[in-house]
C-alpha cells in the first residue's frame, strides 16, 4: 500500500515515505523530523482519513443538491438505554415506511435521523439511496402483522458506537419541534424536520463519529510505541 517517495497522512500530519521495511516503515513529516511507524496501523489510519475525505464530500454534495430536493425527517425507533445499535433494518440498511402515503413522497436522496425512543437520544445520519421495494417485513427481521411493506435502501453517513455516545434531546433544541422529548413518539414513524435541525444534528452526530475513530487511532500508535 505504501510507496517510498509516496505522500500520506496521519492524525500527527502529513509524511513522506522514505523506505518500507516489512512490518515498519520510516517517513519525513513536513517539519523535517522522522518516524519509523507501524505498516498496518497507518494503513488503517490512512483509510480513516481518505473515507472521512469522501464522506465530506458526499456530505457536500448533499447539501449542494438538497435546497428543494432533499426532505429531512427523523426516523423513530425502539431502542432502550445500553442496548447495542442492533433493530430491525440496520444490519440490512433497509428502511420501511409505516404508510403508503407517506412512502410515495419518500425518494432517493431524502435524508433522516435515527431517534431511539426509550434512550431519547439521536444516534445516526441516514440517506436514502434506492426507489420504494416493497417486501414482507418479517425478511427484514420487522415484527408486525403486515404482509408487505414500503422499503427503502438506506446508507449510513455517520453513527456513533453506543447510545452513551449519541446526542441527548435534552442537549439539543429543535425549532421544528421545541418539544420534542415530551412527544408521545410511536416507533417506526417519521418526523418532517427543517433542513437547519437537520444539518445541526448530523453535524454534531459526524463530530461525534470522528472524535471516536481519532481516539481509537491514537490508542494503536501508543500502544505501538509501547511495543517499541
């Protein structure tokens, strides 16, 4: 993966590579020290970063395309405190719509919020990527009496490790709805927001995201000076 003479980054800055020697490496950072670094550990950290990149940059595009195009929701759903992100549509990236009325005005490129009811707390940024499918939702591991339902094909722009890590309603207020915590939310429903809570949402869940994955990062190369 990596080449002498070629350019990378880590969380400490940019690199050259001056020789690859099995397992270990040695670089130039842009202030002239060197380092010598583990192989596989700044592999990962290097595709962090490049999937931060494009993750970025759909996020831009995004935003770029949503004005009139994009409608914002958040996506309720039955999830209780210290429970793993694990309920019906996740694995699968799948979303169902309770209504047809409401899954004929969904399309590609809306975008949600996933709210865990019990937790009150905001945990991922969702978009939606594929046309309405209808399907049983037991497939979908969904428990309800319906024999079909509107899905959609979802992709998951950011997510938080756990529920302690999400945003707490109570940390955040909403101009769409003020009140949102005091909501009798039904699971499964979705909740029309503005494209400002929205964007205020997403953007502290992505925060988040980040924080967590640069924490895991500098754990690996401490313990890789550890080793050394």
């Amino acid at each position: 993966m990596f080449e002498p003479n070629g350019v990378y980054r880590n969380r400490t800055g940019e690199y050259t590579v001056l020789a690859v020697n099995g397992p270990r490496m040695t670089v130039r950072y842009t202030d002239g020290s060197e380092a010598e670094l583990n192989v596989n550990i700044q592999a990962r950290i290097w595709e962090n970063i490049v999937a931060e990149q494009e993750a970025k940059a759909a996020s831009s595009r995004h935003m770029r395309q949503s004005n009139k195009d994009t409608t914002h929701y958040i996506k309720a759903v039955s999830l209780p405190p210290g429970e793993e992100l694990a309920f019906p549509g996740w694995q699968e990236r799948v979303v169902m719509v309770p209504t047809p009325e409401l899954a004929q005005k969904i399309k590609p490129g809306d975008r949600f919020i996933y709210y865990a009811i019990e937790a009150q707390t905001f945990f991922a940024v969702v978009t939606i990527t594929g046309d309405m499918f209808e399907a049983n939702p037991k497939q979908h591991t969904y428990t309800t009496e319906l024999a079909k339902a509107a899905f959609f094909a979802t992709d998951v722009d950011a997510t938080v490790p756990d529920l302690e890590h999400g945003v707490s309603i109570d940390s955040i207020d909403l101009e769409t709805y003020p009140d949102f915590g005091k909501l009798h939310i039904e699971s499964e429903s979705f909740y029309r927001i503005s494209e400002d809570d929205f964007e205020l949402l997403a953007e502290a869940l992505t925060e988040i995201t980040e924080d967590e994955e640069e924490e895991t990062e500098e754990y690996e190369e401490y313990e890789e000076d550890e080793v050394e």
